[in-house]
C-alpha cells in the first residue's frame, strides 16, 4: 500500500503526542529522568521503519521542541533532547561501521559527550547548585554513576534492537493496517 502524506502525518502524530505523555509521566512519577527519555525514543521505531529517517528525525525534533516547553524537569527534558532521542536513528546509522568495536566506540563517545553536555547545560542554566549535589558523595559516586549510565545505555541499545526486532515480526502489520 502506497503511503500518502495524510497517513504519515498522522502516524508521526500520535507517536509524538505518545512521547510528550511518556516524557510528562516520567517527570510527574520522579523516577523516570533517564528511563521515561529513553521509553520515548523507542517510539521512533514504527517511524524509522515505515517511513525513514527524515521523518524520523522530524518526529524527534518536534518532540524534542514540545519536552522542553511542556515537561517541567529540565534534566528529563535535556537527556531526551540531547542523548536519547535522536539515538533510533543514530542506531540505524551506524549499523554500518563493520567492526563492532569501532561501532560500539563512537556510541559510546557520542553517548558520553552528549551526556556530559546535558549536565554542563544544567550547570549554566541552575549554577553550582547541580555540581554539588553530583559531588556531594565524592568523585567515586560520580565515576560510578557514569559506569552505570554506560550501562543503561548499552541496556538502552540491545532493548532497542529487540523492540526493532519484534516491529518487524508482529508489530507491522497491525500498524500498516491504519497508518
């Protein structure tokens, strides 16, 4: 079936209205500042896939606009403007670096730099007031928070190949269906 605007718009539609609710429940549960970002950018999947990554990216980028307006944590907002949200189609990108070592070590880098942005933003926009709580525990508190965030984004990735993964075998057909 042939996909006309119409259909793509409102797909984009609805997967980003799901986003802005996942990133607000996120932000309103107080446990969701890394989890509720990175559930929000599993819904590019359906986007990625259908349509690819221009619209994609589009559907990121007005999420991302409408999280920062409308969800009152800036630091959930931020990690899925800068980390997370783009990372679908980031993923989808770089499955053609062949050794997965060299793959797995841009991931990472842009995963960190874009981690290490966020909290230099919240530095600029909140003052020392972030800097101390992250050293309140000492620097091997925050060297150990970073691990763990490496972690969760490597958790991050495989959870996103298997979602990919169970679109393409059950998901897509229900979707094509009405989209």
């Amino acid at each position: 079936m042939r996909k006309n605007e119409s259909q793509k718009i409102a797909l984009c539609g609805v997967l980003g209205a799901l986003s802005v609710v996942c990133l607000l429940a996120g932000a309103a549960l107080q446990i969701g500042t890394y989890a509720a970002p990175m559930l929000a950018s599993f819904l590019l999947i359906p986007v990625m896939e259908e349509y690819g990554a221009r619209y994609a990216l589009l559907l990121y980028a007005t999420t991302a606009v409408l999280g920062l307006l409308l969800v009152p944590e800036t630091e959930l907002a931020l990690f899925y403007a800068l980390v997370v949200g783009y990372y679908p189609v980031l993923r989808h990108a770089l499955r053609r670096v062949k050794p997965v070592v060299l793959r797995w070590a841009v991931k990472l880098a842009v995963f960190n730099a874009a981690t290490a942005l966020v909290y230099f933003l919240l530095f600029a926009l909140v003052g020392p007031a972030i800097l101390q709580e992250m050293l309140a525990d000492g620097p091997g508190m925050a060297a150990l928070l970073l691990a763990m965030g490496n972690l969760s984004f490597f958790l991050c990735d495989r959870a996103l190949g298997a979602v990919t993964i169970c679109y393409r075998r059950v998901l897509r057909r229900r979707v094509r269906r009405f989209f």
